[in-house]
C-alpha cells in the first residue's frame, strides 16, 4: 500500500491535474492521495492559498472581497472547464468559500485557518471527480469525519496522539481516497492548519497511520540534488539517503520536503520516494532509516538566510553555576525558540530566527540579559547564514573540517561560527549571508567537484 500525496506545482492547472490522475491510476497500490491547493501556473502567478489568505485579509479589515473571492473560484473553474468536470463541482466550491467568508469565528487566527484550508479541501473534491471521471473509485474524505484531531495552535498545529487508531481505518476504505492536506481538527471541532508545507505532514501521517509500504511525495524536481540546483550546473543527484540526513537538509534549506514532515514515518520506519509529478518514470530519491555510505561521505550541503546571534561575554563564565540556564530562561521568557546555542569558556552566542526577533524584543532581551547576568558585554549580530555540510559517511572520519574551512578560505569566506553535531552527521558553520552562495558553491566543488 503507498501513501501518495502531490505538491501545489503538480495540481496547479488541469494539465497537471491529468497527469496527476494518471499517476494514481498507474499504480493500484496507490490508494491514499493527499493533495494540496493548487499553486502557481507561471513564474509570476499567485497561489491558491495566498489568493486565500487575502481574501481573509479583506474581510477582517472590513474591505470588499467579492473581487477576491472571485479570483479564488475562477481558478477552481479554469480546471474544472478544461476538465470537462460538472459545472456543480465549482458552485460546491463557491458555495463552500461563501459559508466561510461569512461564519463569525471567535479571533483572526481562527478565521485565517478556516480560509486557508479551504484550498486544499477543495482541491480534493476536484481531484476527486477527475478521477472519477476516468472510471477510478475515488472518495473525497474531509479530515473531520476520519478524527484527524490537532492541537489548537493555529497555524502551527501538531497531531494528537489518537488520531492514529482513528486514521487507521483509511486502511481498509474501499477504492482511491482522495485526502486535503495541511489542516485538521481541534477537539472543539474547529479547523487549524500545521505550518505552511503541511500537506506534507498530512502524508506522513497517513502514511504512518496505515502502516504504508512507501510514502510517495509528488514534487516538480526528479530528485533530491545535493545543493541548490540553481546553483550549481550539472549538480548531482542523490539517490538515497537516510531520515536524519533528510531532516538535516531540510531544516537548513532544501525545499523539496517539509523538516517536519519525515517525523511520522521516522516512527513508523516507512521509506519516503521524492518523485517528479512531471516525470513519473525517473526513480526519484529514496528515503530511508539506514543506508551504506563511504567513510568521510557529503551526501549534500544546505544553506538558509534570515538568522541573527546574541554574543555574551562574562569573565569566569565557566565558573558561574547555572549561567547558561539563566541565559536560555530569558530567551524562553521572552516567547523565543532558539536554533544553536555554541558556547565557550568566558563566552556564549544564542542564534535566533530574525523573523522571530523584532527591534523591540531585542532590546528587552538585551536589557534583561545586562540587568540580571551582570554581563561584560552582550551585542547582536544580524544577516548571518547557516549552511549545513551534511552526510552519514562523516562520522569517525579525518579531514573534512580541513575540507571546509580550505573551500571557505579559497573563496575569501570568512567562518562566523562552526559546529560538529553531536550526531556527527552535520557540520554547521555561521557566515555573513551575503557570503553564502559562494561559500555553498566553493563547498560543493570541494566535495563533489571534478
């Protein structure tokens, strides 16, 4: 049994749609199919969601939204008409966004994830009687009705544990089940979405929860490359690599699947495929919980941009009892999560999202660290990357810091900061992030370069 579920780029137009029909039906195994909202037709194009999310926007700030709802269902319709589908799959739909636009939920947030899971609920049912159409057993399932149970943290919602036992009985559903991604129900019965990219952990879920062979996820790249392909020409392709190295790449950059998403079937220990929606035969790239790998192996390097880090010096810090305690309670105190936190003797640095770090809570951090650590000195740095240098084969091997730092060196790189993982599958290190595509670049030569 496989779990499959398609990107916004595979189900953004009916061409797509078609070719998603034909995957499903290519395969009789493929009986669960999670889907997302369709997503962008061109290079200067909208998403579904984000036509969604400003609708939303209109409504709450008491603006006319008829031209934007509009814009929602003419999407919904252009598949629809080239499908040849029934005109009452798109009134459904636009019968469905108008309940929406007009229920009274209790806060802005609530509301916001009502709109934007109506992209993938309603991809479904179009997905659904396309298939359908070309003869397939094909069942829309709304998330509600099979005890899909989140937490109540809109936008950033997470499974609850029972929800498995419930999901298990996708197992046995006669036919294809067509399944929308991205959002599921609190225990009160209100809609909440995980964070954007959920449809991905939608699949993984299933997956999970019906014990699958193999979760297939859809995509419009053959494979997962070993950096950005925009980067590199003739970049290589991976083949295999395992669940950490995928998280890893993941959490640092690599789009092709959410970092949060391989969680469930980690658990499970069911295999992922990254496929081509648009090339269905190329054999993708396998996810896996082991796999061999040479000694000192880079399977990939990652990069993300957008990461600031406070510096704190304190003389005889290493003497202080409880000082990095203190300093990470002010950072959780202050509603922040943070990535790394490297430390030395007299010194420690705690790196931070900037988008999670505004002006105005950086000087209250900052004041609160001066005030209650009695500090030499605390700064924040701002614009820095992290690139991650990932692979199984590094652990117990000798030469791949002189590796990196000689590529970063040959290209005027100057290292911020650098980490071993205690795992020793990565390599993190801290550049200026106006440095960072030449560093990822000089990295890949170095490691996979002729």
């Amino acid at each position: 049994m496989k779990v499959v579920k398609f990107g916004g780029s595979s189900l953004a137009n009916a061409e797509q749609v078609k070719k998603v029909c034909e995957i499903v039906m290519a395969d009789v195994d493929r009986r669960v199919v999670v889907v997302s909202a369709p997503g962008k037709r061109h290079g200067g194009d909208t998403k579904v969601t984000d036509l969604l999310i400003a609708c939303a926007n209109c409504r709450q700030a008491g603006k006319p939204y008829e031209e934007a709802l509009a814009s929602v269902v003419a999407r919904y319709a252009e598949i629809q008409k080239d499908l040849d589908l029934p005109e009452y799959v798109v009134a459904e739909i636009e019968r469905d966004l108008r309940q929406r636009m007009a229920s009274e939920e209790p806060s802005k947030h609530v509301f916001m994830d009502l709109m934007k899971a109506s992209g993938e609920d309603n991809n479904a049912k179009l997905v659904a009687a396309a298939l359908r159409k070309r003869g397939v057993e094909a069942n829309y399932v709304n998330p509600k009705d099979v005890g899909l149970l989140l937490s109540d943290e809109y936008g950033n919602a997470q499974i609850l544990p029972e929800s498995y036992a419930s999901l298990r009985k996708l197992k046995d559903a006669a036919g294809v089940t067509v399944f929308p991604g991205f959002f599921g129900y609190t225990k009160a019965g209100q809609v909440v979405t995980f964070p954007r990219g959920g449809s991905d952990i939608t699949g993984s879920i299933l997956a999970a929860a019906v014990e699958a062979d193999v979760y297939e996820n859809f995509t419009d790249v053959d494979s997962v490359c070993a950096v950005n392909p925009s980067l590199v020409t003739n970049v290589k392709p991976i083949s295999k690599l395992t669940y950490r190295e995928m998280r890893e790449l993941s959490y640092a950059g690599f789009g092709v699947l959410h970092d949060e998403a391989i969680l469930p079937v980690i658990r499970a220990g069911i295999p992922i495929c990254i496929k081509n929606t648009n090339q269905p035969e190329a054999p993708g790239t396998m996810i896996v919980r082991e796999r061999e790998y040479g000694l000192g192996e880079v399977v990939g390097i990652a990069y993300d941009v957008g990461f600031c880090t406070i510096f704190v010096s304190k003389y005889l810090m290493n003497r202080e009892l409880g000082f990095g305690r203190k300093l990470l309670q002010i950072i959780e105190e202050e509603g922040l999560s943070y990535e790394h936190a490297p430390s030395g003797i007299d010194n420690m640095s705690v790196i931070l999202r900037e988008r999670d770090f505004p002006k105005s809570t950086e000087e209250q951090v900052l004041a609160r660290i001066n005030n209650e650590l009695n500090v030499d000195s605390v700064f924040v740095e701002h614009g820095m990357a992290m690139i991650m240098v990932v692979g199984e084969g590094m652990r117990y091997a000798v030469g791949n810091a002189a590796t990196v730092t000689k590529a970063l060196s040959d290209v005027g790189v100057n290292i911020d900061m650098i980490n071993l993982s205690s795992s020793e599958v990565n390599m993190m290190l801290g550049v200026k992030a106006e440095d960072s595509e030449k560093a990822v670049v000089s990295l890949y030569n170095a490691f996979f370069g002729e």
